[in-house]
C-alpha cells in the first residue's frame, strides 16, 4: 500500500514538473499569444490556454501508463499530422524567438532567399520524418 502510494506521488510530481516546465517554456516562447495574433483568434486565447494545460496534464497521466491504441489508419495519420504540426509550430516559435533564419540567411549570402532557405528545411524535415516512418518503425 504504501509503495503504490510512493510510486503515484513520484508519478505525479514528475508529471507536474514536467508538464509545468513545459507550459512555462511555450509562455516564455510566447507561443499561445502569437497563434492568436496570426490567426486573428484573440477571443479564443483563454481555450488555447486551457488546451495547453489539459494536454500537459493527460500526457502526464498517459506517461504513468502503457496505453495501446488501436486506430484506424485515416485517424491514425490525421493524429501524426496534427502532432507533426505542433512540433513545427513549436520548433518554429524557438527559431522566431532566437531570430535564426535572419542570422542564417544573412551568414550564407542569401538574405533576399529566405522563403527558399525555410522551403528547404521544410522538405528536408518532412523527407527525413518519411524515411524514418518507412524504414526504421516496426509494424
């Protein structure tokens, strides 16, 4: 009794620091409050917050876990896009914040390129995504 007590308080504070960490990150990022501004959602702020929130804290949950999902594979790829959306969106906030493609372009002589130089990572990291779901993931 006292272990399952231990191991679920281990859990949970894990789970809260990472998932606090993690929301922390997106504030300093500034990431919720640029999404609305670009997609003139402003009103809907208060839900993407609470979207961020709930999703650190499921994920948490789900890490105590072994959940096996069994999805059909239109939702199963709709799931990966939407996952793969998040992780660009949050790479590219990081990239917005540090100003890298500026510095980037700038130190590679292609200042007036930019949008090809951004095109280029962008099929470069789908290529590779592809491969790897291809080649390498166990079905």
């Amino acid at each position: 009794m006292i272990r399952e007590f231990v191991v679920a308080f281990v859990g949970l504070a894990g789970g809260l620091a990472v998932g606090s960490g993690f929301v922390a990150f997106l504030t300093v990022l500034g990431v919720i409050p640029r999404l609305t501004q670009l997609t003139k959602t402003m009103k809907w702020i208060a839900t993407y917050e609470w979207g961020v929130v709930l999703g650190a804290v499921v994920s948490s949950w789900m890490s105590l876990r072994d959940p096996l999902f069994s999805f059909p594979p239109i939702l199963a790829g709709a799931i990966g896009l939407f996952s793969g959306v998040f992780v660009g969106m949050l790479a590219a906030a990081l990239t917005e914040v540090l100003n890298v493609f500026p510095i980037l372009a700038k130190r590679l002589g292609i200042d007036e390129q930019i949008v090809v130089l951004l095109m280029a990572m962008v099929f470069g990291k789908v290529a590779g995504s592809l491969f790897h779901w291809i080649y390498f993931v166990n079905r």
